[in-house]
C-alpha cells in the first residue's frame, strides 16, 4: 500500500505527475545540492541575469517609487554574505557566483565585514592594535569576488558599518573598550572623531581601485547596486534602549556637550531653557507601599513562580548597618527570565502628577535585574515606567526613578524580574514609592552657559524630564539622526562620487520619515531567523524552523507594501543573518 498520496503540481506550464511508493532504505538515494554546481539543468535560473558591465547603466529610483535601469523595472532576489563567507578564495569565487545565479540570486549583501569575533578572516586587520587598517588580502579577495558576481549578473549591497569594534588606537580613550560594538554605534551620532572615522572607512573601502574590475573602485562600479551606510540602528533608539544612560566618562561628557549645543540654538541663558521646560519641585508624600522596608517578610508582596521555577523569600538584616531586606533564593531556575517575579498591586497614578520611585539590591553572584511599574494584568503586564535594568553584583545599589504621569494608571503594580532563568540568592531593600520629586531641575552647578546642562536619561534619574523638556530631547535626537544620515549621504555622494543608491538603516530602527530621506528604505524582513535555544549567536547550537519560503513570502511582501514611506523604493532582501 502506498504510504505517500499521489499529488500534482503544475509549474509554468509543465505538468508533473509524481506517485510515491514505499522505499526501503536500501533504495532511498540521497539528494545532495552541492555547493559549486552551477550546472545548466533543468533548475537553472542563470538565464534570468545580465551580467553587469562597467559600462552598464546604474539603478535609479523613479517617482513611482521603483528601481530602474535604462527606463525598466527590476526586482531583487538577495542573500547575506557575511563576515569570513565575504572573503571566498580566488578558486572558489566563480563557482560560489555561479552556484547563487542558479538559484535566481541577483542580490548580495556584504555584512559584518569587519567582524570582531573572526580576527584575521575580515577585512579590518586588528593586529594592528586599531580599526582603520585594511587586510590588503582580504580588500583582493573581496573585489574579485564582487567582479565575479557581477559577471553572473548578481548586484553588490555594500554595508559599510555592521560590527566594527573601534580601539584605543583609532585616537579614542581606553573608555571605548567599555562599550561593545554595538553600543560604539551610537558614537557617530555625537563624537566627531567616531563619525570621521566612518567617512574613512567608507572612502577607503568604496575608493579602492579594484584590480578585478580594470582598477575601478567600488564607488564608480554599476555592479555595487546598494550602499548602506549603518546596519539596524539609531540615535532613538540608542536612548530608547538605555545605551546613552550607560555612556562612561568621557564620552558622557562628549554627549552632554552635544546636547548643550543644541539647547544653544533654541534658548538664550539657563533660565529661558527653566521657563520653558515647566520645571517642578515638590515635596515627597506619604509612602504609598505596604511593608515597603520588608521588615515583615513577604507581608504585602507576591513572589511569583512558574514553569518549574522555585525561590524561596524571607526577612533578612543584609541591609546596611543590619537593616531590614527581602533575601530572594532562586534554587531551581526557569527557562525564562520571567519565571520568578516579586511584585506588589494595588498601585495608582493619575495624569499629570510628579512620583519617585525607588529602591536598593545585591546579588551574592551576577544576576540580571529588571524593575518598573507595570499594569497588573492579567491581560495587560504592559510597563509604564522603568527604573532598572542592569546586573546586580554584591555591592548595595540604589536604583531611582522620578517620573510624571501621562495617564490615570489605576491598576499598577511594582515589579522586579529578570533573574528567573538563574539560581542565586538576591536581597531588595528600602523600597519606596510616592508622590513628589522632581522634574526639569538641573542639579547645582550646571547650567547651559557651562555647557553641561544633564542629558535626559531614560530610567533612573533624580529629576524626571517634564514633557516639555523631553519633547525638546525628541527634538534634539532627531535632528542629530537628521545631521548624521545627511552628513555621510553627502559624504558618499559628494566626496566619494558614489552615483548609486544610498540608504540608512532599516526603517524600524529610524524613523520612516528621516529615512524617506535618502534614496531608499531599507524595510529588509527575516525569513526563518535562527534560534538560539541556549547562548546568543552559538555558530554550532542553533535551529530553524522547517517552514517554506513561499509560504511567508506573501506575507512579508505584503507588510512591505504597506509600508510604502513617501513613494521611496524599498531596499528589502529576505535574508538571514
């Protein structure tokens, strides 16, 4: 009998008609794909590309919002190169080419070239003890690949910054090696130095001549379709996500100096910056939680658990000087950081009235710790405010938020998690929430004549931005992105000469309309993302869903028509990292 159905599938008019029997082992064949076979079979989709000559004519965005050569329309199918796949051997470059051009792969990114986890595999040579310096190797292997490619017809997206870890001996303090790579992203957006260091990049990469290509650079190459100049990140977003509450000295100072600057062009003296901020000092009111020292335990607090998560809390004198503290002992953990919560209810808050927040913790190991005030559910845990997300050690910290409210909140709850997914003992203590604080007061001493009025953080400051003073930081934010992204557009089209098209970064990192800027949005979607079920970026331990493209192509094609931002053309590859 058989084990299979008999099915049918009709293709671009070939009818094939297939009946699966039952096989044996012995008869089942392996259907291997091999990775240089760029064979002309009957799967072969070469025929669909031109090879790109160096005098082709370069891809432009029209007025309808599409991309163009010579008046037509094209469309691109992309994959990720990345990191030590960028860098293929000259031996193998053609058939790595050949082998995309059959499967109909016009498009390639180029991403994480200067990766700082393959040292010596990429393109920036750190074993110089900085990051400005090329592999004159890896720069050869690089642009006889981007030749080979284009003579099977497959387009060049170049990323310029994706991973680059800078140094000490790029010119910056030894604080830089206190910021990952990631968070040094945000450098650009303030620090002169950063941003000139970006322009070199790109004007050593993009200027280059390229042997493979009669010495043309990358910059004046039909083939290098796409530029795009930052992957996945922005100036909001670097303060949404609490990488400027962390910047150490002295790129702090650097910051805040930023921001002094451009209070500068909008306010006279400190104290038409006061007026106009509605700053607010009031008293602190009665306490508004109950057993808000934990000198009686767990009285009036809920130490939730779940998917086998177990912690036991009991009363303690670990606070300074034996005072009274909460002692949490995580003895089996979770496998969700969420898995052992401790929280209190019965909270409020209404619009317009100014709170504080705060209180004190340790850990006996490093344990992470997240904290806010959150609506109590059960069908909404959304946060209102945050006041901690950090990694406790065994030092006593105090963790403080003051913040207005822009709503009546009447079912609030304060909540601290984050550790469920670890074993470890912690200790909360000195918890305090009420009314008053304040809101739009620099502390003494600082002033916008001295240029050192405090950056607005996004959790854990003394003195809340009143929303008048937070709509100047917005403000303030999104005309830097505006600088910046029209600052290294310039530098690309201008001082490199680079005619294709420029874009930023993808649109959910920046704002849509600071985007719509440039030549294109980058709207780019994952399909299949690998998951890492135990450490983040494992190159071994990782999984992907078995799911076919087709079956999310039509969804993801459909969320990027509707995202259309002022007819600008959407750079998007279906790509994984």
């Amino acid at each position: 009998m058989n084990m299979f159905p008999t099915f049918r599938h009709l293709c671009g008019g070939l009818f094939i008609a297939l009946g699966a029997a039952t096989l044996t082992a012995q008869e089942m064949r392996p259907f291997v794909l091999p990775w240089d076979d760029a064979s002309p079979t009957i799967t072969d989709l070469s025929g669909l590309n031109t090879p790109i000559a160096l005098n082709s004519s370069w891809v432009k965005p029209n007025d309808d919002g599409h991309l163009i050569r010579d008046g037509e329309r094209l469309k691109f199918l992309g994959v990720n190169i990345g990191a030590q796949s960028a860098f293929p051997y000259l031996a193998d470059a053609d058939k790595v080419a050949g082998r995309m051009a059959k499967f109909g792969i016009n498009s390639v990114r180029f991403h994480h070239l200067e990766a700082p986890w393959a040292p010596g595999e990429i393109l920036i040579d750190y074993s110089t003890g900085r990051s400005r310096d090329f592999s004159a190797e890896h720069l050869n292997r690089l642009h006889h690949f981007v030749a080979r490619l284009a003579d099977h017809g497959i387009h060049t997206n170049m990323n310029l910054l994706v991973s680059r870890e800078l140094q000490p001996g790029d010119g910056f303090p030894a604080a830089i090696t206190e910021l990952e790579w990631k968070e040094q992203q945000c450098l650009g957006f303030f620090d002169d130095h950063a941003l000139l260091l970006q322009k070199e990049y790109a004007t050593n990469l993009l200027g280059a001549p390229n042997p493979w290509r009669a010495n043309t650079p990358l910059s004046q190459d039909p083939a290098v379709t796409f530029v795009e100049i930052l992957n996945e990140y922005g100036y909001v977003q670097a303060w949404h996500d609490g990488t400027l509450d962390q910047l150490p000295d002295p790129f702090a100072n650097t910051h805040r100096t930023h921001w002094n600057d451009w209070l500068a062009t909008q306010y006279t003296d400190t104290a038409a910056v006061l007026a106009a901020w509605d700053s607010i000092n009031e008293p602190l009111g009665p306490e508004l939680l109950n057993n808000a020292d934990f000198s009686g335990g767990l009285s009036g607090w809920n130490l939730e658990q779940h998917n086998g998560a177990a912690a036991i809390g009991s009363a303690s004198n670990a606070f300074t000087n034996g005072g009274p503290a909460l002692q949490i002992s995580i003895n089996a953990a979770g496998s969700a950081s969420w898995h052992v919560q401790l929280n209190q209810s019965g909270l409020s808050v209404i619009a317009g009235q100014i709170y504080t927040v705060s209180f004190w913790a340790k850990a006996d190991t490093d344990l992470p710790l997240s904290a806010g005030l959150t609506r109590a559910g059960p069908s909404d845990y959304g946060a209102v405010v945050e006041i901690a997300n950090s990694t406790l050690d065994s030092t006593w910290r105090e963790f403080s938020a003051t913040f207005v409210a822009t709503a009546d909140e009447p079912s609030l709850r304060l909540n601290f998690g984050g550790f469920g997914a670890r074993t470890g003992t912690l200790w909360i203590a000195d918890t305090r929430f009420s009314q008053g604080g304040q809101a739009g007061v620099p502390p003494a001493g600082t002033s916008l004549e001295q240029r050192n009025l405090p950056t607005v953080l996004k959790s854990g400051s003394a003195s809340a931005p009143t929303p008048a003073q937070l709509t100047d930081w917005i403000r303030y934010l999104l005309d830097a992105e505006i600088a910046y992204w029209d600052g290294m557009y310039s530098h690309i089209r201008d001082d490199i000469g680079y005619p294709g098209v420029i874009f930023g970064t993808i649109v959910a990192n920046s704002p849509p309309g600071i985007q719509a800027r440039l030549d294109a949005v980058d709207s780019h979607a994952y399909w299949q993302h690998p998951v890492f079920p135990r450490e983040a970026w494992d190159p071994v331990d990782w999984t992907i869903e078995n799911r076919s493209l087709i079956d999310d192509l039509g969804a993801t094609i459909g969320n990027i028509a509707r995202q259309r931002v002022k007819g600008k053309p959407h750079a998007c590859l279906i790509r994984s990292r």
